[in-house]
C-alpha cells in the first residue's frame, strides 16, 4: 500500500490528479482495494486547505437539535419592537461525521443571520463541544425573516452611542449557544455508522421565482417575498434553480439522516413581531414526524429568488408554500439512490472580498448615521453593520465537504443563484449542492452584471462589483478545481 501512495502521491505532485482515479484502479487488480482506497484518500490534492478523512469504513455520524428560540420580549427584526408572539419554536439542526481522525459538523439554524463574531460564537462552541477545530464546523442560517438577525459586533458598537437602540440580549447569545454545544457534544454518544450516501432531486413547484423583473434598457424591477401586485404576479418565473437535492447518510438501507438543499428565501411574511421557522419548517417538520428520520434543511444561494410570485403575505399561501415544499422534498426522497461511501475531505478557503464604498458605505457617513440618537432603529443598526464589515480585518472561512463524488459547498452572505447555478456547473457529472447564509457579514453577493441593472439586491451588498470573480475563484477551490 505505501508503495501505491507513493505513486499516487508523485502523480499529484505531477499534477496528473485526473489519472488518479485510473491508476488506483489498475493498482486494485494487484493489491487489495480497500488499501488502495486508503491511499487515494491520503494522496488526492485540492486547491486551499484539505483535510482527508480516514478509511471510509470507519465513517460515523451523529444529530443533533437545540432550540434556539429567543425569550418573549427580545428585540426583534428589523427593528427593536419587542418579540411579542412565538408561533414555532426556532431549531438549530445539525450534524456530526467522524472519520476515525477528525469530525465535521454541518448545522442549519433557524435564524435571519449571523454576522462576524455572532458567526464565529456558533462555530467555535461546535467545534470544542465535538473535539475538533473550527475551520471543520460548517454553520449556516435558514434566513427565515420571522426570526433573530445577530450582529454581536454591531451590537456592540451601538451600546457605545447615545440612546442606543435595543438589538441583542448577549446574555441570551452566549446561553444559546451553550445549550446548543451541549446538545452537539451529547450526540456523540450516539454516533452511527453509515455506509452508504443517497443523492436524489426533484422539481419544486410554484414557489420559487426571481425577485428581478426585467423592465428593459438593462434594469430590472423587485418583485420581493410577498406581493399583491397583480402585474409583479403574473411575470415569469425567472432565473431560479428549480430543483431541490437531497443527500441521505445511511447504513445499508436504513437512513439516518437526510439534509436538504433549495433556493429561495424561506418568508412568507415578515416584519411582524412573531417567531416562526414559516413554511420550510413546517414542510421539514411535517416530512421528520411523518418518516422518523432527521430531516435538516439548508437555502441555497437565493438572494435574488423569493416565493414572491406565488405569495400575497396570507396564511392560505404559507399553507400552499409549505405543501408544495413538502412535496417537493418527498419526490426528492423518493428519487433518492443509495451508493457506498466513498473518500472523504473537508476543504477551507480563505475569501478577503473587497468593500463597497460610496454613498450609503462611506464609513464617515456610517458613523453619523449609527451615532445619530433620534434616527430610526433600523437604520442605525444597517449604519452599525456596515461598519463592522468595512472595518473587518479576518478573511471569511468558506468550506466544503466532498464524500466521493456528492459535494456540499458552504457559502457566506446572501449569494445570487447564479453562484449555485455555477458550482453545480463546474461538476456536472458529480452531485453538488449549495448552502448559502453562512457568515452574513458581507450582505448581498451579486454578479457584476447585477449592480450595472441596479434592483434592491445590489443597493443592499457590503461588497464591491469586483467581488464577483473572487467569489467564483473560492467556489472553484472548495469544490477541487484549478
């Protein structure tokens, strides 16, 4: 076998990696092809950093759910109104694998945002909760509106000036968080092996639908998450990724858990003083109650895909979102086809991107706005935000983890779907999926083109036009491409 891995490991050192897979295979006739195996998870290099998980016969995985509701009372989205009603509980969900060497954790929380610090918090209790480091922790926002946007460091900026608005309890912060670690440390008590990945995918039905309308001479209209107005009704779809993917971890046939990709902001009404996981925990709920198999879910890149068309902000359309989610989310299990694990690696980059300036982002004016005491809540909050971003010094931490040929990639901000349209390009042969709402710091992440048409999605990012090739570089490392 060392023999094996040193061949493989000169070939990579060649760069010859696409001839990996055919001389592992040509070695497996003389050798035995679990060791060989082996050797190519030792050996295969990717772009950024990778971590190589162990034999893929030693893979375990564990669930974990905590509530993460905040208290009756605690200033709410957008504004600083009072929580005042809590129609669901707000979950965080989420994930365990260890391989023997390391462990990885994915989890999806029920919440607006997580910028900065708040973001780092989450991760960093994970990740000692589980044994492992943080640069292995994975978390992202289900980007509900009828839940907590948490800016720490904005909160904390705010708490210097004069009459500052209520924002974050950081008390309930650190005592979420907490109780949420706990939970993912006693889930390793129950770590499972599996075996075997499922990927499946199905078309949604008449819930997604681009949020820009194009009006001509290169700008467009918005069409946001609910609407009443009959001509933003009646405009087409769009440009939107239609297909939700399911990726299922189980042993043998038996599943385990499944986790669940699709793009669309997940309101269907908002700015109201409720808590509420809206109709994509409902339909997620409804699917784990019905099977008893844990069941988390993740939005993909869909900062300009919202159920707008097919949302008048009634509870007769949440009802008729989340029925459709769910169907969606059953065929999608249903097309599901279970295949032996294969090599695993977890990969890191590291993304400075650049910050917008101009009017609206210039920090002065930020400043002025944030210290102005008789200014609306929400505006000072954006101002406290803004700044935060543009005088942040870490790079953001982007990850993916690849299990054979099924990739998930975990991105920041609140991406255009044109991100995840061109990940899953980039490997039309392997099963990819997308999560977006990672660390919400950077706001928007539009394409070049998008900030020339104008609409609301620009007017709202923290990151400059150029971003987008930057962006599009990270995606092609996390998912090994040169």
């Amino acid at each position: 076998m060392l023999r094996a891995a040193h061949l493989l490991r000169s070939m990579v050192a060649r760069g010859e990696q696409s001839e990996v897979p055919r001389v592992a295979n040509a070695l497996g006739d003389q050798m035995s092809c679990r060791f060989i195996r082996l050797a190519v998870v030792i050996v295969i290099a990717c772009p950024g950093t990778a971590v190589f998980g162990q034999d893929a016969d030693s893979l375990r995985v564990a669930t974990f759910c905590s509530d993460v509701t905040p208290p009756l009372g605690h200033p709410w989205y957008p504004d600083s109104k009072p929580l005042a009603a809590i129609e669901h509980p707000l979950l965080a969900k989420g994930i365990v694998i260890d391989d023997g060497k390391h462990r990885y954790v994915l989890c999806a929380v029920d919440w607006c945002e997580l910028c900065n610090s708040t973001h780092l918090l989450f991760r960093r209790n994970l990740a000692n909760a589980v044994g492992t480091d943080v640069s292995r922790v994975a978390v992202q926002t289900v980007h509900q509106h009828t839940a907590l946007l948490a800016d720490g460091d904005a909160h904390r900026l705010l708490q210097k000036q004069e009459k500052p608005p209520p924002y974050l309890d950081l008390k309930f912060l650190n005592q979420v968080t907490d109780r949420l670690a706990v939970a993912a440390g006693k889930s390793l008590d129950d770590l499972k092996p599996f075996d075997r990945i499922g990927t499946g995918q199905a078309k949604v039905e008449r819930v997604a639908s681009s949020r820009r309308i194009p009006i001509g001479g290169g700008k467009v209209r918005t069409r946001y998450s609910s609407t009443r107005d009959a001509e933003l009704q009646a405009a087409p779809e769009g440009h939107i990724d239609p297909m939700l993917k399911t990726i299922t971890f189980a042993n043998g046939e038996k599943p385990l858990v499944r986790l669940h990709y699709y793009a669309t902001h997940p309101q269907s009404f908002y700015r109201d003083q409720r808590a509420s996981y809206d109709f994509p925990g409902l339909a997620r709920e409804r699917i784990e109650k019905k099977s008893g198999v844990f069941q988390i879910y993740f939005t993909g890149c869909a900062g300009d895909v919202a159920a707008g068309k097919y949302n008048d902000g009634s509870r007769e359309a949440r009802s008729k979102l989340a029925e459709r989610l769910r169907a969606g989310l059953e065929a999608s299990i249903a097309s599901t086809r279970l295949a032996p694990v294969g090599p695993l690696c977890w990969r890191t980059v590291p993304l400075k991107m650049p910050v917008r300036t101009g009017s609206g982002y210039d920090v002065a004016e930020n400043r002025a706005k944030m210290a102005d005491a008789e200014a609306a809540a929400a505006r000072r909050k954006d101002a406290a935000r803004n700044l935060v971003f543009a005088e942040r010094t870490e790079p953001i931490e982007l990850s993916s983890l690849q299990i054979g040929d099924v990739y998930i990639v975990h991105l920041p901000g609140e991406p255009m779907v044109a991100f995840q349209l061109f990940a899953q390009g980039l490997k039309p042969k392997s099963f990819v999926a997308v999560a977006g709402y990672g660390d919400g710091c950077p706001g928007y992440i539009c394409t070049e083109e998008a900030f020339s048409e104008g609409g609301y999605e620009p007017s709202a990012s923290r990151v400059a036009p150029e971003s987008e090739k930057d962006f599009r570089t990270a995606i092609r490392r996390l998912l090994g491409c040169r």
